[in-house]
C-alpha cells in the first residue's frame, strides 16, 4: 500500500493506494519507489465503520446479511447464515474493501511476521522429521518426504513414496493433493460444496 507523508507526529497514515495482490513488476515498481510498505493482513476497526464500507462497497452482501441480527442466538441463527453465504459474491476484504475505501490508514511496524496464508507456509514454520515432514497424526513414513500431515482421527495412517503433498482430514473430508498447490484449495472446496454441506 501507498501511504502520503504525515507532517504531524501522528503515527497512522493516510494510505493513498491499496493494491491487493501485485505481479511481479508492479510489486518491484512499487518497492523501488520507496513509499510503498507492505499490508501484513492485521486489520482494526470500529464495527460500524466496517458495516458502513460494506453497505457502501458491497451492497448485495450488505443485503444479504441485513437483518441477521434477528436470528442472534436463535435455532434459525445456522439457517440464516448458510442462507446469506449462499446468496454472495466469494470475495476478500482486501478486493472488497481495502482496494475501495478512502478512509484507510496504516501504522509503520518493523516486527517479524510471516503470511500464513497457506499449507505450504505453515509447512515452512513447524517442527519436521529427519525427511522434512510434519506429521500431526499416528503415522508411518516409508520413502515419504517434505510432507505434510494432519489427520484429526485416532486412525494409523500410511505413507509410501509421496513427496511435497498434503494429507489433510477434518471432520468428514480428507484432502489429498500437491503441497504447493494452495491455488486450487477453493476449487477443491467449491467442488466439495456440490456434494453437499455435510462435506464441508
């Protein structure tokens, strides 16, 4: 994000440019101006700032979920949710939002930080076995390496010859599939949805 120079001793400044998500050039481009930091996804706001910029920016998602206070606490709360997600556009608050609104600001940290946005990163920050896996499960490995497992069940599972995948299980899905390939979780879940709520 863009940010204009603050003359006051106020530390948040105005963004001028939010842009979700650069190629390549654009991200160098933006680096070598020298006013651009980078957004760690640590947002803060009052909650009727946030439902203002959503009735503002994304009025159908707005609509869907006017009224929905009604069913607060009630035996209709679930419905009322699946029914509102149903009817709205999948979309991040960074597009939806932040790329949007003029009354951005950001704080200047320097701290370490690190995106875990995806299988493959979080792969990155945990402890891993002598072939480079992690294994959150009652598993066995043979010619098994930079994997990562996590199965939620008391089962044993076995693996044999796989390298740089993802073995996953959570309620009543197990995922199997590359690693490196985060890009195609929501295909994989959107295909899943077809099949049913119970699957997701």
């Amino acid at each position: 994000m863009q940010y204009l120079e603050n003359e006051s001793n106020d530390p948040a400044l105005k963004v001028k440019t939010f842009t979700e998500k650069p190629g390549q050039k654009l991200a160098k481009t933006f680096l070598e101006s020298g006013d651009f930091v980078w957004n760690s996804g640590m947002f803060v706001w009052r909650a009727d700032s946030l439902i203002d910029a959503v009735h503002q920016y994304l009025p159908d998602m707005a609509d869907a979920f006017d009224g929905g206070q009604d069913y607060l606490g009630t035996d209709r709360e679930q419905e009322f949710i699946n029914r509102a997600y149903s009817m709205v556009k999948n979309i991040s608050i960074d597009y939806g939002l932040m790329e949007k609104s003029d009354q951005v600001y950001v704080i200047l940290g320097d701290f370490g930080w690190s995106d875990v946005g995806s299988w493959h990163s979080l792969h990155e920050l945990r402890s891993k076995d002598e072939d480079n896996n992690v294994i959150e499960a009652n598993v066995i490995t043979f010619e098994t390496q930079n994997c990562f497992i996590k199965i939620d069940s008391d089962k044993l599972v076995v693996v044999e010859g796989l390298d740089n995948y993802l073995i996953n299980e959570s309620d009543n899905v197990l995922l199997i599939c590359k690693l490196d390939g985060e890009k195609k979780f929501r295909d994989f879940v959107a295909t899943a949805k077809k099949k049913g709520e119970d699957f997701v």
